[in-house]
C-alpha cells in the first residue's frame, strides 16, 4: 500500500471514529435530560388520563344523605384526617389514611372523595383503558414510551387486589412514576410506569444513518482511491514524464495553464528549460528563439511522447509519411531536428542501434554529477 493511500486510509478511520464519538458522547449527555423532560410531562398526563377517567363517571346518581342532628362546621379547605370510621354491611370499622396518601389524592374535597368512593365501588377503573388513554395524551405530546397501569383496591375488609395493565408486565417490573389516590379512605391507588429505549427518547435513527453513510462513503473512496486520484491529477494536475537516459534522470513536462482544463496550450518545457511551442513552431530558450519548420516539430512530439524517448526509422517513416519515405527523408528530418535543438537546446538526437533516441549530451551530464 503506497504511503498517500495509507495516510489517507488511516486519516479517514481517526477522522470517523473522531465524528461517532463525539455524537455517542452528546447521546450519553442529553439522554438524562430528555428523559427527566419527558417524566415532568408524563406525570402531568397520567394525572389528566385518571382525571377524564373520573370524569367520564361524573353523571352517575349517588344518593346521599348528610347528618342533621349533628352538624359539622366546615372550611373551604379540607381538613386531613389520619382515621375515619364508617359503618357498613361488614360492620363499623376505623380506616387509617396515611398522610402521604392524603397528599396525593386526586380529589381532597371531602364530600367528593366519598361520592368518588361509592362511584369506584360500582364502576371500578379499568387498568388498560385507563393505560390506553395515558398512552395517547404521551402521543399528542410526540413523547414515545412504553407505560403501564397498577391499580391496588383496599376494600371495607381491608383486603387488597391488584390489576395491571396486561401488556406491560415488563415495564411494571421497574420502578414506578408516580402515584394517585382515590376515594374516601384513599383505598383506590394508580400508579403509573413508564420507561424509554434509547432509540426512542433521542430520536437517534437519523444521525445514525447519516454517520453509516459516513462510513460508506470513506470505505466507498478508499476502494476507490487510485481511480479518483487519477481523475483528479488528469484534470488538475501538471502532467510529468520520466525518461532515464545513461543514468540520469530527464523530466519533460507540458505546462498547462490553470484557467485551461480541456484544451492543452501546446507548450513542452524540457529539462534544460527550452520550451517548444508546438503550434506557433518554436523553441525558444531566454532570449533564443529558433523557429522550427511543422516536419521538424512533429518529429520532435514524437520523440517526447515515445516510450523511453527513442523510435525507429520505420516508426519515424509510418508517422511522417505514412510508411512510403525513403531513408535519405528519414535522414533529412532527423538532421533538421538536429540543427534545431543544437540553436536552442542542450538535448541533442543520436543514433543508438536501430533506434534514433532524444537525450542530453555526455558532457552536461558528467558536469551535472560532479556538481
């Protein structure tokens, strides 16, 4: 694996898991706060489901009969009473109200409390509709949870039973929200549980895909990361070309200039900085200038864009005149060749077997070593 491939690979992999741990670290932050959010308003609808639940018991007829002979001076508040006694078909029994339930009764008046307790005793409260009704209030408020319903029932006997909501046994494992009581004696208790998945309370699946698309996209660009950045360099980049001649390296690059990316301008700069300019048919190097007749150019881009700068004379004769030359035209051109780069340019065009190959001279190069 080359080393840009490599520091890119690894960059990318610090650069995703950087972006995950900072999203799963603010997860783990706001996750205690939206759920603590969320409890302040399911206990204010769980409060509302029991109060349309009693509501929904409001028109039934109670007889009732207040005592004449002994009349009771009342308050616009409702006094708290740790013991009452009551006389039923069971007998007369004293019935302890613990001051916690008192405090948490859903009604506190005290005449309501003990119509509330016949209404109760003849149409008790149905665990899961009352779980259903809770459950839609948490949907109006775009709140998502998992609730359920307790209801524990103290009768006359002072025996008690219990109902749940039957899809949420789970949930009543845990510990509960909050609790409500009803009735006179506060016999009715309804407690409410409630808990949140994750997934749930953060609204996380939109994050979490785009932090997947993340992740693909960089394993999508490592796959892809030669054909990328060759694109790129085609469309961005200076073009280079490496010929090694006798050891020593030359570099032959055509310029473009950084406004032009399709069409090319012409313009090879050798190594000893003599630039061709194929179009107009000059070399110039400083303040020389060679003009260069169209035959002589085109054996000259030949030359620069043969591998390992070199071509042979039935190369050179295919090019120029379509394989029907003769070998006093292929010498011709290469002496004009010659006579051009010797005005302009260090390189020079030798003879080396068959092939006729562009390279510097001898000299340059043994000065350009010891140097």
């Amino acid at each position: 694996m080359k080393r840009s491939r490599l520091i890119f690979f690894w960059g990318g992999i610090v650069a995703c898991i950087l972006i995950t741990s900072i999203y799963v670290y603010s997860l783990c932050c706001s996750y205690p706060e939206r759920v603590a959010e969320w409890n302040v308003q399911a206990e204010e609808t769980f409060v509302k489901a029991l109060e349309l639940e009693v509501q929904k018991r409001g028109n039934i007829v109670v007889p009732f009969v207040a005592g004449v002979n002994s009349p009771e001076m009342k308050t616009l508040k409702s006094p708290y009473r740790s013991f009452v006694t009551l006389t039923s078909r069971y007998g007369t029994h004293d019935y302890e109200i613990p001051r916690v339930k008192f405090d948490n009764s859903l009604i506190k008046d005290t005449e309501k409390r003990m119509l509330l307790s016949y209404v109760l005793e003849e149409h008790p409260l149905n665990a899961d509709t009352l779980n259903t009704s809770w459950n839609s209030l948490l949907i109006r408020k775009s709140i998502k949870a998992n609730t359920g319903i307790r209801l524990s029932t103290i009768d006359l006997l002072k025996q008690t039973s219990v109902v749940c909501s039957p899809d949420s046994i789970k949930i009543l494992e845990g510990d509960s929200l909050l609790s409500r009581y009803l009735g006179f004696r506060c016999e009715v208790e309804a407690t409410g549980f409630v808990s949140y998945s994750w997934w749930q309370a953060l609204e996380v699946w939109p994050p979490i895909i785009i932090l997947l698309l993340l992740w693909l996209c960089f394993f999508l660009l490592f796959s892809y990361y030669k054909q990328i950045t060759l694109f790129l360099r085609r469309k961005f980049v200076k073009k280079e070309t490496v010929v090694n001649i006798q050891e020593k390296t030359i570099v032959v690059e055509r310029k473009m200039h950084l406004e032009e990316v399709v069409e090319q301008t012409g313009l090879y700069e050798l190594a000893d900085g003599t630039i061709l300019d194929s179009r107009k048919g000059l070399l110039i190097n400083g303040e020389k200038t060679r003009q260069v007749q169209p035959q002589t150019t085109i054996l000259l881009k030949l030359l620069l864009c043969a591998k390992d700068y070199r071509l042979t004379a039935e190369e050179i004769n295919k090019n120029l005149w379509e394989g029907k030359g003769s070998s006093s035209q292929i010498h011709a051109a290469i002496h004009r060749l010659r006579e051009a780069l010797k005005d302009a340019s260090f390189l020079i065009v030798e003879k080396e077997d068959k092939y006729y190959c562009l390279k510097m001279p001898h000299s340059i190069e043994k000065n350009s070593t010891e140097a």
